[in-house]
C-alpha cells in the first residue's frame, strides 16, 4: 500500500513495464547500430496503439512485451559478443516468462529453432556468415 488504493496503484506497474520495453527497445537498436533512428522508432514503437493501450492499464500484456523485448536484447547480445552473463539473463527470463505466461512458448521456440539451425548451418555446412545468421533469426521469430 504503497501509494494506497486508487487507480494509479493498479497501473503504475503497467507503465513501469512500458518504460522498460521502450528502454531495452533502444537498447536493442544501439546493439543493432541501428542509431541514426533511434527517436523516430522509439516513438513507433511505444505508440503502437495496441502497447500503447494497455500500457496505460493494469493488464499483463505490458510485462510480457516487456519480457520480450529483454530477452530479444540478451539473446542479441549473446550471439553478438558471447558474453556468460548475457546467457544468464536469457535464461533467467526465458524462466520467467514461461512460468508467467504459457502463450508465449511460440516466441521461445523460434529462438530454439534458430539455434539449432545455426549450429547446423554451422557444424555441417561450415557457413559463418553473419548474414544467413540474421535471416535465420527473422524466419525463425517469425511465429
């Protein structure tokens, strides 16, 4: 009772959550080198009518974009610099996720799927192009 019992209380999580999404989003284009347009997807991106909505009420679809937008962000910078501790978060909130949310399996499975197409692309056909590697995660997310 933080705050006591009133509106706000019940949706102050939820734009917690939107914020976060839209902090991990950027975060994800600075990864990407995507930096020239940063603002103007920014802007698309938390004003999607759809998350802007329910960012703004006490539903729980804000904390599952906000979810996959973090895991996206640690799975992207695992691949990229293969760092332990990024492999961790991923981990931890693919964890999370699947515990808070069944519906989201679809997301997980695609990046499972990704994996085990790269390392066979990887293992068999000795290809290490970082192009096959980005349209293999575009397919592969794609459900």
């Amino acid at each position: 009772f933080l705050f006591g019992l009133n509106e706000f209380t019940s949706r102050i999580f939820s734009f917690l959550f939107y914020v976060l999404s839209g902090y991990f989003f950027i975060k994800i284009l600075k990864l990407l080198n995507i930096r020239r347009f940063i603002f103007p997807t920014l802007v698309i991106f938390l004003f999607l009518p759809s998350i802007f909505y329910h960012g703004n009420l006490s539903f729980t679809i804000t904390e599952i974009i906000f979810l996959v937008t973090a895991i996206s962000y640690f799975f992207l910078k695992y691949e990229k610099t293969r760092d332990s501790n990024s492999l961790f978060y991923f981990i931890l909130l693919s964890i999370i996720m699947l515990i808070y949310d069944k519906k989201t399996n679809a997301f997980l499975i695609g990046i499972l799927i990704y994996m085990f197409l790269k390392s066979i692309l990887i293992f068999k056909f000795k290809i290490k192009d970082a192009k096959y590697s980005k349209i293999l995660f575009l397919t592969s997310a794609s459900p």
